[in-house]
C-alpha cells in the first residue's frame, strides 16, 4: 500500500493551474509553497524560475482521511484527481520518494513486539518513542510503529466507524505497521533508472515493492523469543538480567548457556568451588528452562517474528 | 515480438490544438499522408463503463474523428466519405497515456470498419497538443505495445 509520496515534475508546456491551490510560503530560493485548497495534506510547491512542480503528501490522507487501507483504485483516482486540479499529467511526473507499507494484526501489544527488533546491519537505529523504530539507511529506511494508536490519535470517531463498518477494523486489537521510506527509489528499486508515478500500477512494480518490504524485514535482526516467567519470585535482579542475555545471544551468535559455563569455569576455585559451581550451573539451567516453558510464561507463539504475517497480508493486497 | 519489430512498425504525430476551440487539432509534426492534417479530439474523463464490442469492459476516454480532404491521399483513405473514426479507451495499467483504440476508417458501405492498426492517444500537457502513436497491425498484440511505448515515454521526456 502507498503512503506518503513526493511527485517532481518539470512543466514544460504546461501551465499549473492555480484554482485550487492556497498560498502558504515564498522562499528566496524562488519555491513557493502552497495547500490543495481545503486539504492540508498535500503540498504543492512551484518554482517558477525552472519550471519545477513538487507535490507531496499522503495519498491515502488526501483521498480518504485515513491509511488504514488504499487499494489501486483508490490510489488511481487520487492522482487523476490532483492531476485534473493542476492541470498537469502528474502520471508521467518522477516518483521522487515514497513509502510503501502494510498494516497487520498483531497479537501481542506493538510496543512489545517492536522491542523485540533490534537492527538491520548497515542501518542506524531510532527510536524516539517505544511504539515507534525506524532503522536508517541512506538510500532507504524501514519503520515499524503502532497502527493502532494512531488511528485513536489521529483519527475522529467518524472515519473510525467507517473503518470498522467496511475494512474490519477493531479497536480492541493491536495493529503494527511495517514501511519501507524510499528516500531514493530509483536506486533501491530500479538500478538506478528514474521512476514515473504510473509505475505504482504496474503490477511488476508492485510485486517489486512487495517483495522488497518482505527482504529488508526479514533483514531485521530479532531478539529471541523469550517467556517471561509469571511469578515474582523467579524475576530476580539476577534472572533478569539472564534473560536480557539470553534474548540477545541470536544476534551476537553465541550460546548463552555455554558463554555462562565458561565464565563459571574461568572463576578460580578459591572463591567457588566445585560444589558451588554446580549449585549455580542448576540454578542457571532451571531459570533458562523456565523462560522456554510456554506454560510457566506471559507471552507464548512463534515469538517476535512476523514475517509470515507481513506476507499473507501483502498477497491479499492489490 | 522484440523492440525492434516493434520500433519498424510505430508512427507518431503531434497535433496542436487550434486557437479559439477546444477540439480541433493541427498536424505539426509526423509523416505527412497517412492522417489528416486537421482531426477533432474529444476528451471524455466521466464516460459511464459499458459492455463494448470487443467483449469486456472498458471505460472509454475519448474518441477522435477527422475526415481526409478531396485531394489527400492516404493508406486511410479507400472509401468515400473517407473518414476516421476511433473511440479510444482506458489502459488500466498506463494512466499516463489518455488510451488506445483502433483506427477505423470508412468502407465500402460508407460505414465505419476496423483496421486492426492500433492507436495510442497521449497529452502532457492538458490538451494543448496530443501525440498519436500508431502501432501498424498491432491492436491484438497491445499488451505488448503499452509497456514499450511507455519506456519509450520514460526515456524521452524530462520529468
């Protein structure tokens, strides 16, 4: 599904049509920068010197006050809509940034399962608020972010009912989004060739955006699936820092319970002995147990990972 | 059907739109002799959908009509009153383009008849000048001609 997206067109013959645009700004630079009238959500700008046209905003804002969903359809007539007021074939216009993404039900809060992703190497990590995290790259970057806040947020009780009524929407479920930025699409997805905006309805496109969103998912280095033992007496301060090392150790590749006995062994025998070493090494492997006995846990499943749902989400998409 | 097949059987015009109208259009560049000098354009952005000839649906966009004058000849141009008549539909996946349609031209009968030539109508520019492209023996083989003309599209114009 397309969201944000700037648009960038030189105006050769044509002549911007200014009925529908309210001014906002003039810049020194020669950009001035306006609204579609009655709609904050999209914005123009128009240089005038070079002849160059920017558009830029959510699409799925514009036409429908809400990106819970936007189909093909939806996506088509946005477009002719603003190309009609602009009076400019903004389908031959460059696809200068976009965002393509998908929102999926999620079982556990988003603010957990958001956590549990740590990294995609070769990107920066951010994270300016729990239910928000961006990993960063120069040409691209990923955000995950809690859906479902937002749309409380965000959006007024009417346009909730009406997700409710007609794409399923439940305000007692958790929703995550997944989104790729592409700050420089031509180069993340097409080797560097410029992409016009009437690429978005190309099915090969699409598939592309699609199978580009699964990849750098599935890039995300993932902490393991930790069970976090119910009663209050096994959550020691030293237990739980045995679980913050044990939920890390797939992204470091190494085996907790092993890198423990070895620091075990290396302790010399005047400060624990035999004896005391094994009491621990029990102790150790009992706690280590328990965190992966669903039965004695909070959170049980198939953990952290959600590509699988990502991917039966973006099949039913069009 | 490879690009260069493709490239030996592809003409294009550009016509512009006379002052004053706002459906007459004047040849300004193109091979001269094969359309006429001056054709009518008619934009229709909200046409209902409806069941068309070719057996499925398809929501049509425009429709051009021109007449070849007394002294003009063309590969057109058979039968009198040697008209064309071309309805031209939506491409779902290429937007960018107004549509497609088949060139019809006058018979025998007076009545208009494919020709199996295929028509790409496009404007960049809200309708101040209209190319036409046309693809000679190709309208069964369209779906193969949307995606190279709009490369070809993506490599000439300056975005």
């Amino acid at each position: 599904m397309i969201d944000y997206t700037e648009i960038t067109k030189h105006l050769c013959k044509d002549n911007l049509c200014f009925d529908y645009l309210q001014p906002e700004a003039s810049y020194k630079s020669g950009w001035n920068n306006y609204f579609l009238k009655g709609c904050k959500e999209m914005q123009v700008w128009y240089n005038e010197s070079n002849n160059l046209l920017n558009v830029k905003g959510s699409l799925p804002y514009y036409w429908q006050k809400h990106n819970f969903s936007f189909d093909r359809k939806s996506l088509q007539e946005s477009i002719n809509d603003i190309s009609s007021r602009l009076k400019v074939n903004l389908w031959e216009a460059e696809l200068s940034k976009f965002e393509y993404g998908s929102i999926i039900e999620v079982q556990a809060k988003p603010e957990e399962l958001i956590r549990h992703h740590i990294k995609i190497k070769g990107m920066e990590t951010r994270s300016n608020n729990p239910d928000t995290k961006v990993f960063n790259g120069t040409i691209q970057s990923l955000k995950l972010y809690d859906a479902g806040r937002n749309i409380k947020n965000k959006l007024d009780k009417a346009i909730r009912s009406l997700l409710s009524n007609n794409y399923g929407y439940d305000q007692g479920k958790h929703y995550l989004k997944i989104e790729n930025h592409y700050k420089k699409p031509y180069k993340a997805l097409n080797s560097g060739i410029r992409i016009l905006v009437n690429d978005l309805l190309i099915p090969e496109f699409n598939q592309k955006c699609k199978n580009d969103l699964l990849s750098q998912y599935r890039n995300i280095m993932k902490t393991e699936s930790i069970l976090i033992p119910k009663d209050k007496k096994s959550l020691s301060a030293g237990n739980i820092i045995l679980l913050a090392f044990k939920e890390t150790e797939s992204l470091f590749n190494i085996n907790a319970e092993e890198r423990i006995n070895s620091m075990l062994k290396a302790i010399p025998e005047e400060i624990l002995n035999q004896n005391d070493k094994k009491a621990r090494k029990r102790q150790i492997r009992e706690m280590l147990k328990k965190i992966s006995d669903p039965g004695e846990s909070i959170l049980a499943g198939n953990g952290y990972d959600l590509y699988a749902i990502l991917e039966e989400k973006l099949m039913l998409e069009n | 059907m490879n690009a260069e097949f493709l490239k030996s059987n592809h003409l294009q015009f550009m016509y512009e739109l006379k002052q004053g109208t706002k459906t007459s259009y004047y040849l300004t560049a193109g091979a001269r002799g094969i359309l006429p000098a001056r054709i009518g354009v008619n934009r229709l952005p909200f046409a209902p959908i409806h069941q068309t000839g070719r057996g499925h649906l398809e929501k049509q966009t425009g429709q051009i009509k021109a007449t070849f004058k007394k002294n003009d000849e063309s590969i057109y141009k058979k039968h009198k009153p040697g008209w064309i008549h071309t309805s031209v539909y939506e491409i779902p996946d290429f937007p960018v383009f107004v549509g497609y349609g088949d060139i019809g031209i006058s018979n025998e009968k007076g009545k208009t008849e494919g020709t199996g030539d295929l028509l790409i109508l496009h404007s960049s520019d809200e309708w101040k000048t209209v190319s036409i492209h046309i693809f000679r023996g190709l309208l069964f083989q369209k779906d193969q001609v949307f995606p190279y003309l709009y490369k070809l599209l993506k490599q000439q114009s300056p975005a």
